[in-house]
C-alpha cells in the first residue's frame, strides 16, 4: 500500500469520526432543547465538554451564515455537507 493510498484512507476515516462526533453533538443538543436534564456527572460533563470543544470551532464558521430558521438550526447539516463533498474532493485529489 502506497504512502498517498494510507494518508487518503487515514483522512477519510478522520472525516467519517468528525462527522459522527457532529452527530452526536446535534442529538445532545436536542436532547437538552426538550427539557432533559442529566443529573452531575464528571464522566458525562467530561463528555459533553468534549463535544462541544470538538465541533463548537468548526460549528460557528456555519452559524455566522444566519442559517436559522425560527427555533430549528441549519448549520451543522450545511457544515457536514462541506465537510463530507470538501473532504470527498480532498481525498480523491489524494489518493493515486
């Protein structure tokens, strides 16, 4: 296997985990906007401190846009979009 074959396999995989980190940060996210509340955890807390530090910093380039709409928020659905068709480009671009 080819150096250009690994690294394009290893940004592949790093955009498919980025991606569902997103999504996961979008379920918390709406899972707290119906009311849920979760009782202290470190280990919880510990997690979604991770998520929001993760995906926040990519998250508000999208925002800046306006893309919401009354309470439902577009941005993250736009900003896995770019991510997936840029790093789709990206990828094929790298590998031979």
């Amino acid at each position: 296997m080819e150096a250009r074959e690994q690294i394009a396999d290893f940004l592949s995989a790093l955009i498919t985990v980025y991606t569902l980190i997103i999504f996961a940060s979008i379920i918390v996210s709406w899972v707290f906007t119906f009311g849920a509340r979760v009782p202290y955890s470190r280990p919880l807390n510990a997690v979604l401190d991770f998520l929001r530090d993760v995906t926040n910093p990519y998250l508000r380039i999208f925002r800046r846009l306006g893309l919401q709409f009354g309470p439902i928020d577009f941005s993250p659905i736009v900003a896995i979009l770019v991510l997936q068709i840029g790093g789709g480009i990206i990828v094929n671009l790298i590998a031979p």
